[in-house]
C-alpha cells in the first residue's frame, strides 16, 4: 500500500511537472545525467517538428550529429557537475528546416532527489534578423544599396591598419548641378539616375576596389595600391571617360557632369585625414565647370582653408555689419550727361585683410549660400539710401542661389515697403547662367516682381547660352553688354559684331541696353553710333561710397534742374 501510494504521489508530481511545463510558452525539456530526455513541453515539440513519444523514447545519438552530441553532452555535465547555471546561443533547424536563433539556458534541478537538466530556450530569430537589417541599413544606403560613408570610413581605416603601406586612393564623385536635375524632372527621375549612376560606377569599379554613396548626390570610390599623383590622376579620367556616357532615366537619357577630388594616403595619413584631403579636392573641382577634377596638395588645402576661414568672417562680418559696405556706380544716359541709375555693389573692408575683391568672397557666399543674407543686406541699405532719389534706377544683382530661396519675391518687396521704394525704381539683375537654371517656381517669382513694378536686366549678355524665347517669356525690359565685349572693342572684330548684333536685338524687340566697362570716349562713341542707349564704367565715375553717390546724385540733379 505504501509503495502504491508513493508510485501515485510520484506519477501526480510527473503529471504536475507536464502540466506546468504545457504552462510555459517558451520550449523546454529535462535531461537526465543519461542525457535522456525525462519531459518535454508542446512549445519545444512545434519548435523541433517532432511529438513528444519522439523525444521521449529516441537517444540523442540518434538525431544529433557527432560534433553536436559532443558538445551537448559536454555542457549538461557541466552543469551537473558545478550546479551553475550555462546560457548559449546557437542556431537549429527548425521543422521546416529553415534555421532558428535560439538562446540557450541550462539549470541543474532535482525531482524525487534525481538530478536534472531544466533547459530553457528562447526563439531570438526575429530579433538576431531585425539587428542584422539594423546594421545592413547602418552601413548601407537604402536607395542605390551601395555601402554609405560610415561603411566607407570602416573599410578605409581596416585598410590603413592591415596595409599600411597600400596608399589607396579615395576619389568623392559629385553629380554637377544635380538639384537642377530634381527641380526639373522631380525626385523619382533624379532617384532612378543615382540608382542608374551607382549601378554604373560599381560595374567600373576593380574587385578590390569599393564603391559608396556618401550624400545626396555624392559617391566615394577606394582603390587600393594608387602609388603617386600619376596612378591617381588616371583614376580620376577613367572615373570621367565612365561619366560620359548618357544615363537612361524616366524623362529620356541624361548626361550627368561630374566634379572629382581626390586624394592617396601618404605614410602616415590615418582615414580621417585622408577623407578630409579629398574632400578639400572635391570643393576646389566644384567651384569649376562640370567634368574638372583635383588632386590633393599642400598648396591646395592651404586655398580651401583659407576659403573657410573667410566663409567665418564674412558670416560674423554679415552678422556685425560693420565691415561691409555698399558702393554705388552710376549709370548715364546716351549723351553722358544725366544720371538714369546706380549699380549698388557689396564692398568688404577686413580689420586685417584689407580691402577683399568681390570675386574673391562673392563666390564663398553663394558657395555658403551667404549670399542669401547677403543680398537683401544689399537691398536693404541701397533702398535707404535711393528712396531720397525716385527719379534714379537702383540696380541689384540676384545670383541662382538667391532666385532660388523661397520667398524671395515677398521679402524683396517687403523691403522696399519698409522704406517706402516704389518697387518701379528697383532693377533686378541676373546673369544668363541664372537664367538657364531657372524652374517654373523661380520664373513665377520674378513675374510676380515684374508685376508689382520691378523691371528685370540681362546682365552679362552674350558671354552665356540665353536664347531669344527667354527674353519674351520674362518679358526682360533691359540687357547689359558684357564688359569684355567693350574692352575688346578696339582689337577684336568679334567683339564689335557681337555689340552691334545686342544693340540691334534690343531696338528689334524695343528693350533697352547698357554698356558696361566704358573707360574711354572711344568705346562711347562707338556704343552711341550703333544706338546704345545707357553707360557705365570709369569713364563717367568708379563706383562710389554712400556719401559720395549722394553727393555725385544731387550734384547731376542740380545740373539737369538749372
């Protein structure tokens, strides 16, 4: 009786066991120091793909292989023996013979003074998938699939480390002017040309060789073993000869320019410094045409520091507006005796560098996009100053980069409200470059200008690809003739064919023109004869602080009353 009563208790605990094993969600089994399986739960069952008689009555030599057996039993003696809890990760078969992450944990127990091994385990497929997509996302770029900058500065510095001697290259590929190309056509057309343009530089690259985007529309190229400027000025024009070539994209083939910097680890340079080396390259090739590239040297990082260092001053010069001035150049009539308008022009007066040409910080500014600021600062002092003069036309210069802030339009008339500048005094200048890239959006702002009473001028006409239709469609009121033209007027047969051609398109189509550059009665002359209607240059006057201006205006408006 006693012992059926004990085989009863025992069989009650066993079934208690089960029942709060079939509790558990997550699989598990007890092994004995047999490395018999003594339970199992439904859980582990589906996880395995086989039923509980399987496990129950089939020794583990039967289904595991000898490496596995090996180490199987190796860890639950283990445990029997120190009595300390063992966690693993390992990856299984599932049922459906796809592989499972699983975590592992092993605890010696006893039941009815029998020690055993609980073993719990835990599914991690999910989460070990989810962290492998987290880091392929880390290190690659969503768009082309290409590995990105941080995948990039990985394997340059594992390269510098295992080869140091291997001086790779490191070439930063800019698409030129590609944000004309998603303003034109819309980003699904400028993401199908990236997509198109990485397919096409991983396809040139060597084996060893890898491939990044690292922006918008900047890609990186490594290659190892570039021993001089030679081997990496050859790997520039491949790189350029590759771009030539039309990509096919939604809106038609395209071909994209390209801009180029490049540098090669010297002994001793770590990543970093060579990222830095190329990335001094890349903004020196973008401040030429498309299709330039520039190599790395110690003359060159001296010329880009010293571009930087004047983007800080003139930003901290812009905020102070101390340093900064405006200079006005007259502009006469046709006989050279009355004032029909000023030119303002930025100046800027350094504590320590002396007076800085415009075309040395002009070009920072749009660079920077400074000259945002920079050109409503203009806007702001000149129509101050000429709301004294309505009868004179104040010219300003807008450079792409200004067409393009949104807004502009309302903030320019913004100023001249705040003065009290009716907007038909104000003359708006822009070059022909500016003009080629103008988007639907920028044209609806200058008509919206022209509307309120600005008039629009052509600067720099004839040195660029304007056509006849852009003249209409803006309904342009005035183009100036380059000074280059005027210069050239005396020596060049060219030059005076290319006047007399602006002078005749202006009468044909009724809009006015302006000479730049006159700087002898010579060239006024010539202008006059052929019916130029306006002048500047150092001729009539130099361009003029603000106090001197003030004084030439009223002086030439006192002449003209007497």
């Amino acid at each position: 009786m006693a012992q059926s009563e004990q085989g009863g208790a025992s069989a009650a605990r066993g079934s208690c066991l089960r029942a709060m094993l079939e509790a558990l969600p997550s699989p598990v089994f007890l092994v004995d120091r047999a490395d018999r399986m003594v339970e199992v739960n439904t859980a582990f069952c589906a996880l395995a793909g086989k039923d509980r008689a399987f496990w129950l009555n089939t020794p583990l030599h039967d289904y595991l292989s000898p490496l596995q057996l090996e180490r199987y039993t190796a860890e639950h003696a283990q445990v029997f023996a120190t009595g300390e809890d063992l966690e693993t990760e390992e990856t299984i078969d599932g049922y459906d013979g796809a592989p499972r992450h699983v975590v592992t944990r092993r605890r010696r127990i006893e039941l009815d003074g029998e020690p055993l091994v609980l073993t719990i385990l835990s599914d991690v497929t999910a989460l070990r998938e989810a962290e492998a997509r987290a880091r392929h996302l880390a290190f690659h770029d969503p768009l082309t699939g290409l590995g990105n900058r941080a995948a990039l500065n990985e394997q340059l510095a594992e390269r510098l480390a295992i080869r140091p001697a291997a001086q790779p290259a490191l070439l930063l590929i800019d698409l030129f002017q590609f944000k004309d190309i998603n303003d034109a056509f819309g980003e699904c057309v400028g993401d199908a040309l990236l997509r198109a343009f990485a397919y096409r530089l991983a396809g040139a690259a060597r084996g060893s060789d890898r491939v990044a985007r690292t922006g918008g529309d900047t890609f990186a190229l490594l290659i190892d073993d570039c021993a001089d400027a030679a081997a990496a000025e050859a790997a520039c024009r491949r790189v350029l000869a590759m771009g030539e070539a039309p990509l096919a994209g939604p809106a038609g083939a395209v071909t994209l320019g390209l801009s180029i910097g490049c540098a090669w680890a010297e002994p001793g340079v770590g990543a970093a410094e060579l990222h830095r080396r190329a990335e001094f390259a890349l903004y020196e090739a973008k401040q030429q045409p498309a299709n330039v590239f520039r190599l790395f040297d110690a003359a060159l990082a001296a010329e880009v520091q010293l571009r930087r260092t004047l983007e800080a001053e003139l930003r901290r010069a812009l905020a102070a507006g101390d340093q900064l001035d405006v200079h006005y150049q007259p502009v006469l009539d046709a006989g050279g005796h009355r004032v029909v308008g000023v030119e303002a022009l930025v100046r800027w007066n350094h504590p320590e560098r002396g007076m800085i040409p415009p075309a040395t910080f002009i070009p920072i500014a749009e660079a920077s996009g400074l000259i945002v600021p920079l050109g409503e600062w203009v806007l702001d002092r000149a129509a101050a100053m000429m709301v004294r003069f309505p009868e004179i036309a104040l010219a300003v210069n807008l450079s792409p980069i200004q067409l393009r802030s949104p807004g502009i339009d309302a903030r320019i008339l913004a100023i001249l409200a705040r003065y009290g500048m009716d907007p038909r005094q104000l003359q708006l200048e822009v070059t022909e470059s500016a003009m080629l890239a103008m988007d639907a959006g920028v044209e609806q702002g200058l008509l919206r200008l022209r509307e309120a009473g600005a008039q629009l001028v052509l600067d720099d006409f004839g040195t660029g690809y304007s056509s006849l239709s852009h003249l209409h469609k803006l309904a342009i009121d005035r183009v100036k003739i380059d000074q280059s033209f005027v210069r050239d007027l005396g020596s060049s047969q060219d030059a005076r064919a290319i006047i007399q051609a602006v002078l005749g398109i202006g009468q044909s189509l009724g809009i006015g023109v302006t000479a730049e550059g006159v700087e002898d009665e010579t060239q006024q002359l010539f202008l006059r004869a052929f019916g130029c209607h306006e002048f500047q240059g150092y001729l009539f006057s130099r361009p003029l602080p603000a106090a001197d201006a003030a004084a030439f205006l009223e002086a030439h408006r006192t002449r003209a009353a007497a």
